[in-house]
C-alpha cells in the first residue's frame, strides 16, 4: 500500500513536471512549481528526485517509454510494411500534438542535449529505418527507390512543424496520398489507406492544468 502510494506520488511529479517543461521550458521551471502542480510536498518531492535534472530525465524516459509501446502494438499488427510506416508517421504526428509528456521531452532535448541526437528522434529515425528495409524485404517498395530515402521522408512527413490551426491528420494524410503512388511498387497486391488504419484524427484537448507563473529557476 505505502509502495503504491510512492509510485502514485512520483508519478504525479513526472506528470507535473512534463506539464510544465512543456509549457514554459526547462529553465523556467522551479521545484516548487513542480510540487504545487502535483500537490505535493517539498520534502516528497526531495525523496524521489534529487534536481531538476532528476526530474526532467523522468519525464524523457517516461515519453520514450510512451512512443515504444505504441510502436511495439503499431508494429505486431499483420499488415504490410508501408502500411506500418504510413500509420507510424501519423502516430508520431499525434503524440507530438496531443501529448504533453512527449512534447516536453522533444523540448527538453532542445534545450539541455543540442551536443547529441534528441532520444525520440532517435527512436523514431530507427524504427521508421526498419520498418522501410522490412518494406524493402517484401517487395513493397519501388524499383530503384533505397531504404534510407524513404524512412527519412517518413521522419520529415511526421516530425515537420505545423501551426496549431492545422490538422495534422488530415494535412499528413494529403501528402500520403500524393506520396504512396511515388514509392510503392509496380502491382503491389497490397492496398495502402493514407489516413492510416487507425484512429489519428485529433480528440479535443484536454484543458491545460493551471500553472503557475513563470519564474527562473
């Protein structure tokens, strides 16, 4: 019970701090901040992390582990190759539009870790990358056309930047539809969905927790 408890506290404190790493960033960001979001103690806070350096590496394993379980389920599906890498572009487009948790560790990276590749770009180039040499395997790509070629489109596709009046959705699955014809093999038995096989439309965003002002750390 006390354990569960811990788990729940320190939980709340890597949600806070993501909440407001995403919001103001990470030099704006103070300890206290993070505690009074989350509703916790100074002292609880102290127990679990160190620094704010603690907390911030929390949240950036905590968006990692987000995008590869949702990559792991993308991927166990029995579907073609391109499809995948269709709908992982458009999971990568979702998450850095809806969830907080990964757009503070895409920010996080931008301001702490300019000297190595950002951990979720990482992820991302290596699974779009593998998943474009499976499509390769299976003869789903154009004759001519090379592995790293298509998983760096893919990487651009999902990860450009677009103003927030934009669907993302509906934007990306335009370009789809304007790429798949360029990239996919001569009679290809397989039908290839832009819009992606599953539900990436945007759901309407939950309000924002309050945060409170922001002040150097």
């Amino acid at each position: 019970m006390r354990q569960e408890r811990a788990e729940r506290t320190k939980s709340a404190l890597v949600l806070a701090a993501a909440s407001l790493f995403d919001g103001v960033g990470y030099e704006c960001t103070t300890l206290f901040q993070v505690s009074s979001l989350a509703a916790v103690s100074k002292g609880a806070l102290s127990f679990h992390f160190a620094n704010k350096a603690d907390l911030a590496d929390a949240v950036q394993s905590l968006a990692v582990k987000r995008a590869s379980t949702r990559i792991r389920e993308l991927r166990s599906r029995d579907l073609p190759a391109l499809q995948n890498l269709i709908d992982l572009t458009h999971l990568i487009a979702h998450q850095r539009s809806q969830d907080e948790v990964i757009r503070a560790c895409e920010k996080l990276d931008r301001e702490l870790h300019a000297e190595r590749e950002p951990r979720l770009s990482a992820l991302w180039r290596a699974e779009l990358h593998d998943i474009a040499r499976e499509a390769e395997r299976e003869s789903g790509l154009a004759s001519g056309l090379g592995v790293h070629a298509v998983a760096s489109m893919a990487y651009a596709v999902s990860t450009r930047h677009l103003s927030a009046d934009v669907d993302v959705h509906e934007e990306q699955t335009g370009l789809w539809q304007l790429v798949i014809p360029q990239i996919t093999a001569v009679n290809s038995p397989w039908p290839l969905w832009p819009q992606g096989t599953e539900d990436f439309s945007p759901s309407v965003p939950s309000p924002r927790t309050p945060q409170p002002e922001a002040q150097p750390a």
